[in-house]
C-alpha cells in the first residue's frame, strides 16, 4: 500500500508529524464522498459531516474526530 503524503490541501506544514502521531482511526472506503459522525460508541460523536476525498491525495481526515478515510482506488466508485 502506498504511504499517503503528510499534507492535506487544507492544513498548515505538517511534515514529520503524521510519524509521531497517526490518525486515531483509519478506513478504507470505495466511495470519494463519506460522511463522518464520530464513534458515539466510545462517546466520540459529533455532527455528521460530508467529507469529499480529492483524487490527488487520495484521502481526507474529518476535521472533528481526525478518522482517515483513504480510497481504495482499485474498487472505487463514484464520480472521480
């Protein structure tokens, strides 16, 4: 799998922190469009937000909970 890069397209200069602190949680979707409501399971919820990934990064983290959600490129679907 490829390693994605450190930096997405809306956050500030990031590079050598994703190392030190990774994503809580990471999901592999088909979808470029997710929504993301936090994991009220473990009392993490939050808003539904509708997250679009960009077929250049090829994930995006939700801004209220910092899930990853990357796209499986081989069986996406969707309009990109």
């Amino acid at each position: 799998m490829r390693v994605p890069p450190t930096e997405t397209p809306l956050s500030t200069n990031q590079d050598g922190v994703s190392a030190e602190y990774p994503a809580p949680a990471t999901e592999v979707v088909t979808s470029w469009k997710v929504a993301c409501s936090g994991d009220e399971a473990l009392g993490l919820g939050h808003p539904r937000v509708w997250l679009s990934i960009s077929p250049e990064m090829g994930w995006v983290d939700c801004g209220y909970c910092d899930k990853r959600f990357v796209i499986d490129r081989e069986h996406a679907h969707g309009d990109h």
